[in-house]
C-alpha cells in the first residue's frame, strides 16, 4: 500500500532549527510536496522536490532522497507565526497526491 | 496569484436538508480541482477530482449520490452535500490545478460545515 509517514507533533524554540522528517512509500514516484497548514485554514505551498538534493527558499528548505525515500523539511530561524502544521504529500505514478498526517510544529518564546 | 476562493467560509444546516459549496479560481484556468474534507486534527481526504466538462472520479469509499460535484466551467466548482448529517460536519477544502502536468495546487480558504 501506499504510506507517508511524518512525526505527529514537534516542539522548538523561536530563533531555533528545526527538521521535520517524512518518508514515504508510493506506487511510483512523481515528486514529494510541502504544505503549511494553520489551524482552521487551508493548506499554502511551500516546496516541490522531484530530484534529490537540497532546495533552498528563505528559510526554508526542503530535501529529498528518493532512493531512501526520505524527505525533510528545514525551518530556519524559526518565527512564532511559523506554528502550524506541516504537511508531507507524494505524487503517484498516477499523478494522485498521497498525503501524510501532518506535523503539528509547536513555537516556544 | 493563483487565487482560490471557497463559499461560503462557513454553513450550519438542519439534518436532512443540501447544501452547495462553490470554489473558484479567480486568476488561472483550473484543469482539474480536487475536493477534500478534513476532520480535526487529521490530514486531508481527497474526496473526488473533476476536470472542467467531465464526471467527477470519487474516491473510494465517498457517496458519489450524497456529494454531488459539478465542474461547469475552467474556473468553477460545486459541491452539494445532499440530506446532511451530523456527521457530514467537518471542513471542506477545494484545490485547483492548472494546466497538464502541472500538479502544484493551489487550495481555497476552506469551508467549514456544521450540521445540527
């Protein structure tokens, strides 16, 4: 079957690092999407990895192996609007997202 | 750009009675747009995927007679959730994707259904 799996929930400080990791197991592979999504709001697009490497973009940055199939998502000097969840989304052979649960990212002063 | 409006923001209907939600793409010329429903503190479930002037495909598992969907037009979408329930109630979000091959989509701001 086909499976994103991404850590339930994580805790940092503002000003810090910090890296949410997902993996995932798809029936082909057309490239790996990161979402942000706030409490009561729609998901926003943060980044598209369909070759492995590390891409950059302000703050964050998102990278992919694709034969581990292992994506993280890099959040750098992190904010307290930077509370939301994080979502980890595969594209299929089919084209068909595959989601994960999502990340809940907790910001501390 | 690639704006995605949803309406209504928010519905509270009575058991047993249909409620539509629109979504648009108020800049881009949607290809394909996508219905999910999320309950809290869960991730998304895809619904269904429309492409302008054709039947939607439903996921597994979703009523395609309870949850009709109509993509009339490259930039509109309707949902009508017909003799909702209680537990019909969750937050319903729309994406859209433009073009062939192009798989980024862009999502409304979500609307979220209460049913009493």
């Amino acid at each position: 079957g086909q499976n994103i799996d991404q850590p339930t929930e994580m805790t940092a400080t503002e000003g810090a690092i910090v890296q949410i990791n997902c993996t995932y197991q798809t029936s082909g592979f057309n490239g790996l999407f990161w979402y942000q999504q706030h409490a009561g709001e729609a998901p926003t697009f943060l980044s598209y990895n369909v070759l492995d490497g590390l891409e950059e973009k302000g703050r964050f940055s998102s990278f992919l192996s694709r034969s581990k199939g292992y994506s993280y998502l890099l959040l750098k000097e992190l904010q307290m609007k930077d509370s939301a969840s994080y979502l980890c989304a595969a594209l299929d052979s089919n084209y068909q997202l595959i989601w994960g649960a999502g990340t809940k990212l907790i910001i501390k002063p | 750009g690639a704006v995605v409006s949803q309406h209504p923001s928010w519905v509270i209907c009575k058991s047993g009675t249909s409620v539509k939600i629109e979504c648009r793409s108020l800049d881009f010329q949607a290809t394909t747009m996508f219905w999910y429903r999320q309950f809290p503190k869960q991730s998304l479930m895809l619904m269904a995927t429309s492409n302008e002037g054709s039947k939607a495909t439903y996921e597994q598992g979703v009523e395609k007679d309870k949850f009709l969907i109509n993509h009339a037009s490259l930039t509109l979408s309707t949902l009508t959730v017909t003799s909702a329930h209680p537990e019909d109630s969750s937050f319903y979000i729309c994406s859209a994707s433009e073009g062939q091959g192009f798989y980024e989509q862009y999502f409304g701001p979500g609307t979220r259904l209460t049913v009493t």
